[in-house]
C-alpha cells in the first residue's frame, strides 16, 4: 500500500514557476491609465471653456460646471484607484448584487426621478448634492453581468431557449425601465454594449443578425412614433429648411468646426459657446474643442481614443480568464461606440441623440461610471499574460472558456485515493 501511495504521488505533476507567475498579480497597463488620466484633463480644461457664459448667466458662476466636473473626477480617480486593486475575479460573484441595484435605481427614476430637459432620468440625493443618472451605472451593471452571465453559458448560448431569449429578456428589461424615462441614447448604448458581449462570446451569426435587425426596427419605430427623436432625424436630413427651429442645433456644431479651422481661433477664444450651440459642455464639447484648437485639437483627441481602445482590445486577448476578457470587450464597445455616436452626430454623419463624449463631456454620473469601468479593466490588465505565445486560444478576439474559468475541484484526500486502488478498502 506504501509503495503504491509513493508511486501515486510521483505522477503528479507539479505546477511550474511561469504557471504560476502567469495568474500573479503585476503592474497594470500603464499606458491605458495614463491616456485616461490625459483625456479627463482635457476634459476638464475643455468643460471650463465651454460652461463659463454658461454658468455666468444660469448661476452667477463662471467655474459652476467646471467646479463640479472637478470634483466629480477627482472621486472617479479615487474610485478607479480602488477599483483596480480589487481582484476583479470576484466581480462575477457580485454581479447579480450589481444588477439589483442597476434595476432599483432606474425604478427609483421613474418613481422620484428629477425632470431635466425633457427627461426623467436622475434621482436627487438631497440638498448640495449633484441629481445622479442611474441609467449610467446601469451600463456598468449589465456589462459585469452579462460577461458573467455568458461565461458561464458557454456553448449553452447557441441554444434559443436557454440562451437566446434569457439574454433578450435580461436586456430587454433593462432596456425597457430605460426607454420610460425616455432616453432611446442610452437604450441604444446598453443594446449595443451587450449585443457586442453577445456576438464576440460566440454566438450563432443567424442569432446576432436577427437581434441587430430587430433592434434596429425598435429604433425605427420609437424613432417615428417620437416627436422629439423625428425632429433629429429632420435635422439631420434636412437642417437648412428650418434653420433657427430644428436645425438650428446641428447647423451651429458645424459652424463651430468651419470657424476653428486648421489651428484654431486659441483656446477660450470660442464664439459659438456664446449660446449659439445648445450643450456646449456636454454633447457639443467635440465642437468647441474643433473651433478653439481646430483640426488639429481634434486629431490629438482622437489619436487618444485610438491609443485607449487598441489598449482595451490587447487586454481582452490577453485576460486570463474568459469572464475578464469580456469585461474588456464591453468597456471597449461602450467607449468606441459612445464615441463614434457623439462625434457622428457633432459632424453630422448620424442624428444627434445626446451621448456625451467619453471623458470629454459634462456629467458627473458618466465620468463616476466610466473611471469605475476603467478601474475593472486595469484590474483585469494585472493579471494579464504577459507573453502572446502563452495565450490560449479566441473566440472573435476574446479568450475560448477553459477549466480555469471554473471553480477548480477540490483534491482528493488520501483516504479517498485509497479507496481508488486495487486492493484499497471499500
């Protein structure tokens, strides 16, 4: 019996010193933390020279935006600190807890929500406190959890009872609570978010192509069947038939980027901030930027953008579990594609729909969320591997689900090995 425990326990094979260093903790990606950190600044300087006739004429406070902005970043760089030393491993065990509370906050909007124009998206949390718009950290939730989710599902997603439409629904309820507020913007960021994590998971390409086509005829039909969203999509067509109504908007954006021109007008120079163009500070900031330091201004801001997201993608391929390179994945979706939408509608490429630029705009709630978002994917860029070759294998430019991405069986103890071997007791 001896020899046979000692025979058993020379076939065991012990884990290597690079096994092991690969699942240890290292310095994260500090390139992606410095672009972050350079684009909020921007941000920031780009926040006080739009808001301050702004803030003069509403508040008798040219720094009331940016004071706020500043506050707002310095608690999100706090926040990303904090996130990025936490094991991000365990986020998959508080997803759900993260969706509860997603879920609450977008009813609480519905039921004491704080009306600003137009919508009813933000919840006061008392006197000198900025309104809060739960519908941004309802991006974060659903991101976290629906990579959970799907890491988990595995191959189960091909299926459309036990894949399909468990994920419509989950989406679909998130959605729903979203669009009563109303804002199709933000609808349309979950779904786009989500619906990336769906496809880049491994999803059947028949599934993926039948969802985009009905969300898209979703859109078409809020879209109709809202006056205000059918008057962006007039601006958008046609501005110049209605150049001080609904046109007016998206005509004085691009009055601004035709004023900067290749240098720009200087910094703080701006006209157009002067109440020509409505959310100078927020969704019209791109614009300001264009007119101020001109094409060139605006290439620095998108070379950055470019940086953060080839960034984000070298995360996901190198994450070392299936459920961290698919939190990368998301982060990367909701960063490219709330960019493409802000600048295409500034440019007049898409209708405007009120996304703000990504660390650019105004807006305390996104600035928290997105400094969270980032503080996750820096936590998930520590534990990276930190050579190619040592990469396991994608799916659609994320990693395939292993055996680490389960919790790993626990040992056999030795009565039990004894129990397994010819002549061993029963």
């Amino acid at each position: 019996m001896s020899r046979q425990l000692a025979a058993a326990s020379k076939i065991q094979p012990k884990p290597s010193t690079k096994a092991i260093a690969k699942n240890r903790a290292h310095a994260p990606d500090y390139l992606l933390l410095t672009t972050v950190l350079v684009l909020a600044v921007i941000g920031l300087i780009a926040v006080y020279s739009s808001s301050y006739a702004l803030g003069e004429a509403q508040f008798d406070d040219p720094n009331y935006f940016v004071k706020r902005q500043g506050i707002f970043l310095l608690v999100g760089m706090v926040g990303m600190f904090a996130a990025m030393r936490f094991p991000y491993h365990l986020l998959r065990g508080l997803s759900p807890l993260l969706m509860l509370v997603a879920l609450v906050g977008l009813m609480a909007v519905l039921l004491v929500g704080v009306e600003q124009n137009g919508a009813k998206s933000w919840v006061s949390l008392g006197p000198g406190i900025p309104p809060l718009q739960p519908s941004e950290f309802a991006k974060f939730a659903v991101l976290v959890y629906m990579a959970a989710w799907l890491s988990a599902k595995g191959e189960v997603i091909h299926d459309v009872s036990l894949g399909v439409l468990p994920f419509v629904g989950m989406v679909g309820l998130i959605g729903a609570l979203i669009m009563a507020q109303p804002d199709l913007g933000t609808a349309i960021m979950v779904a786009a978010i989500t619906g990336t994590l769906f496809f880049v998971a491994g999803a059947r390409m028949f599934h993926v192509l039948v969802l985009l086509a009905s969300g898209l005829f979703a859109t078409l039909v809020l879209t109709v069947t809202g006056g205000y969203r059918m008057d962006r999509i007039t601006a958008f067509l046609d501005a110049e038939s209605d150049p001080t109504g609904v046109g007016f908007h998206a005509l004085q954006l691009l009055v601004a980027f035709g004023s900067g021109g290749f240098t720009g007008l200087g910094l703080g120079v701006s006209r157009q901030k002067f109440f020509y163009v409505p959310g100078s500070h927020t969704d019209g900031v791109l614009a300001i930027i264009g007119e101020e330091l001109g094409y060139i201004g605006v290439s620095v801001v998108m070379l950055l953008f470019v940086v953060l997201l080839v960034r984000i993608f070298a995360i996901a391929r190198r994450a070392d579990t299936q459920f961290g390179s698919l939190i990368a994945m998301g982060v990367f979706a909701w960063i490219a594609f709330q960019m493409l939408i802000n600048v295409g509608g500034v440019l007049r490429m898409m209708p405007l729909t009120g996304i703000p630029l990504p660390f650019v705009s105004y807006g305390g709630t996104s600035l928290l969320t997105l400094f969270l978002a980032m503080g996750v994917l820096l936590g998930v860029s520590r534990y990276t591997h930190t050579a190619e070759a040592e990469a396991p294998a994608e799916v659609r430019g994320v990693r395939r689900q292993t055996p680490s991405d389960r919790p790993a069986p626990s040992r056999p103890t030795a009565a039990q090995r004894s129990r397994a071997m010819p002549g061993g007791s029963r």
